[in-house]
C-alpha cells in the first residue's frame, strides 16, 4: 500500500466514508479486482513455509484467505468496532463456526427462547450431541440470563432484534453480567446491521452477522461474517478452515460492492420501515404491530438506547386468523413472497407457514409465532407505493 492508504486505514472514518476508503490493495485499477483463484503461488520453499504457517493468510490458499476477503474484512471490521474480522460461506456458516470453536464437551451455553430458526436447532440438537449442555432462557429478562449461569458456562448467545418477533436483548446487561463471570458472548447482529448497532462497543465478544441480508443487500449472495479480536478469529479460524464454510472470491467482491451503498441504503430502510410501522397500527385490518421504533413496542426504550435506527423488518399480526393472513400475503404485489431481508426490494412471508417446516406447534408456541403473525423487510421503494399496494391486499383478503 501507499503511504496515503496506510493514513487513510489510521484515521477515524465515519461509517458513510469507511465503507468507501476503509479497504486498500495495490491495484491501479479503482474497481478491485477478482482473484479467482484456488491456490496462490510461492516463489522458494522459504516463503511457501511462511505462507502455510501463517494464520488467515490471504495468498496461499483460498479456504485460508483471499485478497478479496481481505478488503471486506477491511471494512466490515471496522463498521462493527473490532480488531479484525473472519468470513464465511453463510450466515450459518458463521455461526455454527463461530460457536463450535468456543465450546468443547462438558461446557454449557445459554442461548434464547427466540433465535433464528437454524440458530435454534443448532443449540437444541446439534450441541447436545457433542456433550455441550445448553439452557434457552427468556432474552427480555437479563434476570433469567444471570439465573442460568453455572460453573461450567462458557458462552451466552444473543441475537436482537430476535427474528422473527423483534424481541430486544439488552446487548449491555448481558455483556457486563458475562465479564463478570468470565464468559464469553456473540451477538448475532443480522437484523440490525452495524449501521443501526454496534454490539462491540457495549461489550460483546463476538458479532456474527449474516451478510445474505444487509450487507450484500441485493439477495444475490450467501455470506456470513464474524467479528472479533485478533486472538479469538486465531482460535476460531482454525474451526473454520476445518468445517470449510468458505466464501467465493466472486461473492466476496459482490459483498464489498454491496457494502459500499450499505449507509445510504440503511438510511432509507429505516425511514421506510418506521413510516410503514406506524401506518400500519392504524389500519382496521391489522391487529398488532411489532416494531422497535414504535412507541408501542414493550422494549421502545431499550431500542433507543442501544440502536440508532430500527431496521428493515416489520413483525405483524393480521385480523381473521391463518386462512386471511395466508390470502393477504398472497395479494401482496409489490413486496415479493420470499424470504430473507434487509435488500434492496422488500419481502413478505406468512411466519407460521415459513417456520411450520422447520419448527413444530409447541416449538412455534413458546416462540410467540402466531398464526396470523407476518414478517416484512421492507425495501427502497416509495412508501406511498408500498402502503397503497399493501393497503390493497388487506382488504382484498377479507371475506
């Protein structure tokens, strides 16, 4: 690098400007380029030793880094306060990484009633397997939390917003509780994105986001990340270049593309969803809405507190039942019947019918999926285009 691009990596960056100086290479070209390839080259055995022996090395072998990673990491890094950051071929990937590389048979873990779907199976049957005992506790009471503790406890997971229900954790609680008694904790970020929150800076270990959603942003990628200090991505690179949950140089490059609209596209998100929000508590058709930017949501306070913007995805209940909310979503037109969020166009999809194939009634039960219960992340199109068209479908769907 320049000498300019080593003072522009040392000096303090708004978010709007990091994500479009935060990263630097050699190349003459402004675009970076690709490198698609599998395995890198050594010139003598000396630095091919050096090259192997090296952790997270960006030239050796792709499965261990790559150039392209290492400009997202640049960046991604950054947005979320931490020393250095690891990718990875999914949100998932990043996760079950992430975890898998902290505990060993005969720890236990403390995780929430409400997670991802994939999150919950993976501390319900996947843990268990492997001698790792785990506790689900209510994520709103940090009492619950402290009151799950045991000797043997070496991580807390938290997500929040919680998907699907926008339930909050209090991200500074719980890292102030697990400090205390000396156990680490990750906090899946996805719904909220680094733009709306920084769990780092309230003390969290470990951020994981799935980069599927905001950070790629135009649903044509699988990614996943995990920020974190420089020795705790040693200790769990070395889980990952085991499980292999790696990201293509291509997706890679679209990632860092993506994130360089990441604060625009935020930004109006955010004034869309909370405008949607409230028009939708005065809609007859609509029971309930969910919505950490609402006044009306139990945990508001929370929000403003630990979030600078409410993000996307919009949780809702629709009067008449599964049969009306199933015909609602159905004559949605301009939201797509899909999942995933926090891209560019928005998306809707029936929570119970989604989550029926992966969870059982009491599983959906304990996790307040309802019914009649809708997830939305709503995009970048016009709000006045968005209420019209879904003012439309609820009154289509009734009788």
């Amino acid at each position: 690098m320049t000498r300019l691009d080593h003072e522009l990596m040392d000096m303090h960056l708004e978010d709007e400007t990091l994500v479009l100086h935060g990263d630097h290479g050699d190349e003459l070209s402004i675009s970076p380029p690709i490198y698609y390839s599998a395995t890198f080259k050594a010139t003598d055995a000396e630095m091919f030793a050096d090259m192997a022996n090296t952790p997270r090395h960006t030239g050796f072998y792709t499965r261990y880094g790559n150039p392209v990673h290492q400009r997202v990491v640049s960046i991604l890094a950054r947005l979320e306060e931490t020393e250095t950051a690891l990718l990875t071929g999914s949100g998932m990937g990043a996760i079950s990484t992430a975890v898998l590389a902290l505990v060993k048979a005969g720890d236990h873990v403390i995780a929430q009633t409400r997670h991802y779907m994939s999150t919950t199976k993976l501390f319900e049957e996947v843990l268990p397997k492997f001698g790792v005992s785990v506790s689900i506790v209510d994520q709103d009471d940090v009492a619950s939390i402290k009151a799950a503790i045991r000797p043997e406890t070496r991580l807390i997971m938290v997500e929040t917003p919680a998907n699907p229900t926008l339930v909050l954790t209090d991200l500074k609680a719980v890292a102030e509780l697990a400090s205390a008694h000396h156990i680490l904790t990750i906090a899946d970020n996805t719904l909220a994105s680094p733009l709306n929150q920084k769990p780092h800076r309230l003390g969290i270990d470990v951020v994981v986001h799935s980069a599927t959603k905001y950070l790629g942003g135009h649903h044509d990628i699988t990614a996943g990340v995990i920020c974190c200090s420089e020795a705790l991505a040693d200790e769990i690179w070395k889980m990952h270049t085991t499980l292999g949950s790696v990201l293509s140089p291509m997706d890679a490059w679209l990632l860092l593309r993506g994130l360089r609209t990441l604060p625009v596209r935020v930004s109006r998100i955010n004034q869309n969803a909370l405008a949607l929000a409230g028009w939708l508590e005065q809609q007859p058709e609509v029971e309930r809405v969910f919505y950490p930017g609402l006044e009306s949501h139990p945990q508001h306070a929370l929000a403003t507190r630990q979030m600078s913007g409410f993000g996307a995805v919009i949780a809702f209940a629709v009067r008449g039942g599964y049969d009306m909310t199933s015909r609602f979503v159905s004559n949605v037109r301009l939201a797509t019947h899909a999942v995933s969020l926090g891209g560019v166009d928005s998306l809707l999809v029936h929570t119970a019918a989604m989550w029926s194939g992966t969870m059982n009634e009491a599983q959906m039960k304990a996790a307040n999926i309802a019914p009649n219960f809708v997830r939305m992340s709503v995009g970048l199109e016009h709000i006045e285009d968005l209420k019209r068209d879904i003012g439309r479908a609820l009154r289509e769907a009734q009788p």
